[in-house]
C-alpha cells in the first residue's frame, strides 16, 4: 500500500508547465478531509498551500504550494489539509 513517502514533488521545466495549462482546474477552499486515489494523478500547483499526511496516520506529511508539480500513486489514501485556498490542473490516468 502506497504511503505520503510515495509522493513526487518537483518542480518543472517550463516546457513541461506550458503542457499542464491544458489540463482541467480544480480549486478547494481552507479544509481538512480524507481522500483516497483510486487511480494515478499529476498535479500542477497554481495558488495556496497543502499538507497530505497518510490515513490512518504514520506521522509522515508532505507540503506543497505553488510552482509544485506533485505525483499521488494510486490506492494512496490520506488527509488532505488545505490551509491556504489552492487551485492546481490536475490529471489522472
């Protein structure tokens, strides 16, 4: 089973910034919920700031914000703790 450890954060070239402008936008408000991949996604931050922390909790997190491209495997399941409103383009496969 995937953990937080599991997740990419890197930051991209600017050709690879220009390819993710295509892909849809979601955005979230200052929030905690828990979330489970059921599938892979690639994920261009835009605004605000995240914490992802494994569920149930090994006291392992990871932070990302804007400029960050990010990579969550699939069958991840964890906490999502929003805490500055984020808008990312997102693409799952």
């Amino acid at each position: 089973m995937p953990t937080v450890k599991d997740v990419i954060v890197v930051t991209p070239s600017e050709v690879d910034v220009v390819r993710y402008k295509d892909w849809p936008i979601w955005s979230g408000d200052v929030s905690e919920f828990d979330w489970e991949y059921t599938q892979c996604e690639d994920c261009y931050i835009l605004e605000g700031e995240v914490t992802v922390s494994d569920r149930p909790d090994t006291g392992e997190s990871v932070t990302f914000g804007p400029g960050d491209f990010v990579s969550f495997p699939k069958d991840l399941s964890c906490v999502w703790k929003v805490t500055k409103p984020v808008r990312k383009h997102y693409n799952c496969y």
